[in-house]
C-alpha cells in the first residue's frame, strides 16, 4: 500500500495533468454525443414512417456489445460459474 501511495505523490503533476485531459475529452465528447442525438431525434420526429425504420435499427446495432460479452464469457466459463 505504501508503494501505491508513494506512486501517487511522485506522480502527482502527471496524474493531475492526465486526469484534466481525460475530463475534457469526455465533456467534448459528451457534448458532441448529445447535439449529434438532439439534432437526429428532431430530424426523425418529423418523419415518423423513417424513424421507426432507424430506431429499430439503432436498437439492433445496440445490442452487439453484450452479445460479444455474452460470447466472451461462454468461452472463458463454459460452466457458467464465474457469472
């Protein structure tokens, strides 16, 4: 423990300094994220035949990431014990 805290104190300037960098690119992307979506929700608002075309869509694409997770871990745990 006393190492970890040690790294922190030599480190302090740098792990400040990466941490401001992390913020702002969250808070940039996060921005960008929220006009992108608010401009597409506006956009299919006014074509509701369209929207519902691409919402489906979006909710098909959503669900890639966890059935990858679900494949990785039948993989490593076949038994289903470390789930």
């Amino acid at each position: 423990m006393r190492s970890f805290v040690n790294f922190f104190l030599e480190r302090y300037s740098e792990i400040l300094q990466q941490s401001l960098q992390h913020l702002y690119l969250t808070t940039v992307a996060l921005f960008f994220a929220i006009l992108v979506g608010v401009l597409v929700g506006i956009i299919l608002s006014r074509f509701p035949k369209i929207s519902t075309l691409i919402i489906s869509f979006l909710g098909a694409i959503q669900t890639i990431p966890s059935l990858a997770l679900l494949g990785f871990s039948l993989f490593f745990c076949p038994d289903f014990t470390c789930l």
